[in-house]
C-alpha cells in the first residue's frame, strides 16, 4: 500500500460511499414527504430533523477531506493530527443513530404498549449516544493519532451499546409480530414481510457498527475504520425512511385485498390490517367491510337488480374477524 492509503485514502473512499448513501436519503425523503402528507407531524419532524442532522454530517465529512487534501496538503504534522472534523462526525453519526433507535422504539411502543422493554430499548439508544458524544471529547482531548488508544473504552460503548439497541429493537418487533397468530393468508403475508424487514433492519446496522469496532480494535491508527463511520449515520437514516415508503407497497398488495373472483371496483370488499390498541388484549385483527355505492343511480353493468330483502342483506354484510 501507498504512504496514505489507510489514512487518507480511506477517508476519501468512505466520503464518496457517504456521498451516494445520502443523496438515496435526499431521494427517499422526497417520496417520503409527497406520499405521506398526512402522517403525524411528530414522524414528519423525525424525519426532518433526520435530514438536518445528516446534511451536516455529509458537509462535515466533505470539510475534513478538504482540510487534510488541499488546505493543508503537505503540512506533516497536520497530517498526524485528527482535525475538528472527526469528533464532529462522531457526534453527529451517534445523533442520527439515536434518533432512528428511539423511532423504532416509538414504533413497538405504538404496538405493543409494553412499559418493560420499551425503557429498556430506549435506554441502549441513549447509552450509544452518550458513547458517541464521550468518544467526540476525547478525540478532542488526545487528538493524534498515536494516542488513539485512549479512546478505545469511549468507541467500544457507543458501538456496542448501538449494535446491543439494533438487536434488542430487531427481536422486539419480530416477537411482537410472531404473537399475531392468524389463519388468513393475506395477514401472515404481510406479518413474514414485516418480520423480515424488522430482521433486515437491525442486522445491516449491526453488522456495520460491528465492523467498525472490529477495525478499530485491530489498528487503533488506521482511518479505515473512520472511512465506514463516515456513512453509519447515513445508514441508520435509510432504514427509517426505507420502513416509511414501503408502506406503500404493503397496502396495495398485501392490506387491500379482495375475494376470490370479485374485481377491482367499487362496492367489493376489501380487507386492512389494523392495530387494537388495547392493555389487555393487544392483538392485530382484520377488518372486513362492504363498500356500498349508494347515490340513486343504477349501473347496470355491476349491480342487477334486487329485490328489497336482498339490498338489505348487502348493506348489512359486514363482519370483524379478530385474530
């Protein structure tokens, strides 16, 4: 390898990754904002403040390429020194990675309402931030690169703790999903999906959080380590906004579904998944309705006509399957 390949050659590569993983972010915030306009504000200001919080950690991680390579490009003992940059990108990576823990805890809250493990996710969720902020002061405290091993209690809790969060979030949701017994096949499709999503989730965090500690671990003064924390806040923001738009895809295919050999039109019946909100029984039922057009016309290419008992029985036809 060259003189600067772990080193700066490792930062540029991971603000390049960090480049193309935040304008898919700028991408999925878009489809986010113009197809969900009515969610909660609270989600939408998640979201916002997501964005924010990355905008500056990209700009950031932009800024710390430009010092080492133009500014101060030659200047050795600059060379040997991590720059304000790098704790700012600590920070701002355990920011982002909190916020998305403690949506996705939010998240199972709103399922489950369960007041044991909800604390217990959120608390990991502020252990890794508090890592992440205690590892920026200590860079800043020992900021070469040969006292890099001052730092290494400070980086093993954030990642840690955020990797012990990911999993515990990623096993709450698929045991809170895999208590939805059903018969009906529509639900257990979309129960396996958003199983997988869930395990999809918290693996891909993990598993980069995991790799980041491990090369730390490994050579305390390499930069490659840097180069993959560069897009971990990145990351973490995608999995938010990826369980955000894809609920799209959920309800057309697998919530708004019809009996067997009836058409896509108006006054068949049509099946949504929603959730009971309820301490005791806290299940996920199915609700089955018949639209009906009533507005005095009569299309005879759909509805033939009835006799009266008939129309009764159609405006009646409505049943609550709770499973």
């Amino acid at each position: 390898m060259g003189q600067f390949d772990q080193s700066l050659g490792a930062l540029l590569i991971g603000s390049w990754f960090n480049a193309m993983f935040y304008m898919l972010e700028l991408q999925q915030a878009y489809t986010y904002f113009t197809t969900y306009r009515r969610d909660p504000k609270l989600i939408k200001g998640v979201v916002t403040f997501s964005l924010v919080v990355d905008t500056l950690g990209t700009a950031n991680n932009c800024a710390c390429i430009y010092l080492y390579t133009i500014t101060h490009w030659g200047d050795t003992p600059y060379l040997l020194v991590q720059n304000w940059a790098v704790p700012s990108y600590v920070i701002l990576s355990g920011i982002s990675a909190c916020t998305v823990q403690l949506f996705l805890a939010y998240r199972f809250w709103s399922l489950s309402k369960n007041v044991y493990i909800t604390p217990f996710l959120a608390l990991f969720s502020l252990a890794s931030l508090a890592g992440a902020i205690a590892n920026g002061i200590t860079v800043v405290q020992h900021s070469t690169y040969a006292e890099r091993n001052f730092n290494i209690k400070t980086v093993t809790i954030w990642l840690v703790a955020s990797a012990v969060a990911d999993i515990s979030i990623a096993c709450a949701l698929v045991w809170r999903l895999q208590r939805a017994n059903t018969t009906l096949r529509q639900t257990k499709t979309l129960i396996h999906r958003l199983t997988f999503m869930a395990i999809r989730t918290g693996s891909v965090t993990t598993t980069l959080a995991t790799i980041c500690l491990i090369l730390y671990l490994i050579n305390t003064e390499s930069n490659i380590t840097v180069g993959f924390g560069f897009c971990i806040g990145r990351v973490y923001s995608l999995t938010m906004l990826f369980n955000l738009t894809t609920r799209t895809k959920g309800r057309h295919t697998d919530l708004n579904t019809t009996e067997p050999g009836s058409s896509q039109r108006e006054g068949e019946n049509r099946y949504s998944l929603r959730d009971i909100n309820n301490t005791d029984m806290g299940v996920i039922s199915v609700h089955r309705t018949a639209i009906v057009r009533i507005d005095g016309e009569e299309d005879p290419g759909y509805y033939p006509t009835k006799t009266p008992s008939e129309s009764a029985d159609r405006v009646d036809r409505k049943n609550d399957l709770t499973v």
